[in-house]
C-alpha cells in the first residue's frame, strides 16, 4: 500500500477478511479468493468480524433493530461496507490479466500487493508469467510469516520486492529483483490512487512509462468529482474513515482529466467502468445487499510509446 504500513497492513488486512467471508458464505462468489481465509488465524478472524459488528452504530444506526441476530448485522456490514470494491475491482483485474497473458504478457506486477493470493491459486497462470509483489518491508514481512504458517510452498515465479514507495524507485527495484523491461507487463495498482496527490499518481504513470514495454497493460481504480459531494451515508462514512485513520482521500478525477493525464505518459484508456457499468457487470440480480461503491470507477489502460 501507498500511505504508512501500519495503515497498509490495516487495510490489507480489511480487505482480506472481506474477501474470505464473501467466497465462505456467498451463493454466488463475485472473486471466489480460495486461499486467503488460511492467511488468518481463527482468532484474529473472529477479532476483525467483531471489530465490524461493533460499528453498526457508526455505519446503519438506523437499522441497528432491523436485523434477527449478529450474524445477519454482520453479513450486511460486510456486504455493504467492507467487501463490494476488493471484490469487483479484483475480478475486473484478474479477468483483464487471464485476457492479456493470451496476448504475450510475461510478467504480473502487483503495487500493494497486501494479501494477494495470485500466485497461490492460479497455478495455470502462473506457468504462463513472472509475479512481482511490491509492498512496504514490514507489510511484506508479515505476508510471508503468514505464508509460513499456512504451510504454502513458495512459487519460484513469485518475487517479493520490498519497497518505500515515498522514497523507492518502482524501477529500481524491479530491475533489482529480475523484472525484464522489453516483455509485456500486466501492472495491477487497486485500492490506492484516491489516498494520493495528483503529483503522486503522475510519478508513477512517468515510472511505469519509462519502465515498461509497449503494449504493456494497468489496471487501477480512482475515485471521480462526485466523491466529496456526495451526500450518500455509504460515501460520507467512508471518507470519515479514512480521514480518522490518517490515510485522508486526496484526489479525484473527471473522466475526460483523467484520460487525458494517461495519454500524457502514453497510457491509452481500454476501458473505463463507472459506477452503473461495475453494477451491471458484477452485482446485478444479486438480493444480498451487494452493490457497487458510489463515485468508485475502473480503468484499463494500455502503454502505447
């Protein structure tokens, strides 16, 4: 994660969860994550189901009677707050890199990689391309202590790239760690833009630009110029928290701004999903309080020098 790795551990951690409970008790998982409930121990499992239960009050006050038992607060919280955006923007990521290994990529690099389970799980794709996983020392740290305890066999195609990315050079490090600049990169960077400064975002899309070979695919999300307007609880509680856990919401983009700053570092915009687009094509028919997030949109772009 982008901001400090306590709060990037935090957010992987929320993230993971929200991920494991969804492919546990969903029908019909939108990313079925087979592999991340096993990162956490049952204790620390129950500990974060009870963290979000205890904030009914701050998130549905007014539906704190409407529910039969813990269990059913729990399922709406987690459906409602915590899960629907790791989920869609995983599938929509994963989706786009099945499509783009077809098409000569070699190399996966994930920017934040948290408690990505890829490389465990997709083992056909993994035949197919290098991963590079970038992360903060001590997140990345606690990752393979996980790892170790579940009993995983480490990949040889995986490739842990500690790094400060206030500090760090993405290419530099890369370089350092085996990556190839003349093959075909598939770039994963979720969760992350709507925490930086415009400058911030452009320092990578210039990094990545310089790095990467032509036809090279990103897959990020952002938040649009309707975010800090919206009057919406889901929308306003979550800024909230992000401001009280000190990783603040600092950007936001029109789409016309937006793909005019990629083509500025030769990124040509794919696709581009709002809002209405990520509902239909994750959440639609579903009667389990599952919805895409409010002002949260998809991109994929192409590097074309």
């Amino acid at each position: 994660m982008f901001r400090a790795e306590f709060l990037g551990y935090i957010t992987a951690l929320m993230s993971a969860f929200g991920r494991a409970y969804h492919t546990q008790n969903a029908e019909n998982p939108i990313f079925p994550d087979t592999k991340v409930r096993e990162l956490m121990t049952d204790e620390e499992y129950s500990m974060i189901a009870g963290y979000i239960l205890s904030g009914i009050d701050f998130f549905a006050p007014d539906k704190k009677d409407s529910f039969a038992n813990n269990e059913e607060i729990l399922k709406y919280l987690v459906n409602t707050q915590i899960a629907p955006t790791p989920l869609a923007r995983a599938a929509f990521c994963e989706d786009a890199l099945k499509t783009s290994t077809q098409t000569g990529a070699e190399q996966y690099v994930i920017l934040g990689a948290g408690l990505d389970t890829f490389a465990f799980r997709e083992q056909e794709l993994l035949k197919r391309c290098e991963v590079f996983e970038l992360d903060h020392p001590l997140t990345q740290k606690d990752k393979k202590e996980r790892i170790k305890r579940a009993g995983w066999n480490l990949p040889e195609k995986l490739h842990f790239v500690p790094i400060d990315f206030t500090k760090d050079n993405i290419g530099d490090k890369l370089i350092e760690a085996g990556f190839k600049s003349d093959k075909k990169t598939f770039f994963s960077w979720l969760g992350v833009c709507m925490y930086l400064e415009q400058s911030a975002i452009e320092k990578v899309l210039q990094n990545l630009s310089s790095l990467a070979a032509d036809g090279s695919d990103l897959i990020f999300d952002y938040a649009d110029d309707g975010l800090f307007q919206a009057e919406g609880r889901r929308v306003q509680n979550t800024i909230a928290m992000a401001k009280a856990g000190g990783e603040e919401m600092k950007s936001c983009f029109d789409q016309m701004s937006l793909e005019l700053m990629l083509s500025s570092y030769h990124f040509l915009t794919y696709e581009h999903l709002s809002r209405r687009e990520i509902q239909n094509r994750f959440f639609s028919e579903r009667n389990d309080w599952l919805s895409a997030f409010e002002h949260i949109n998809y991109v994929h772009a192409v590097l074309k020098k």
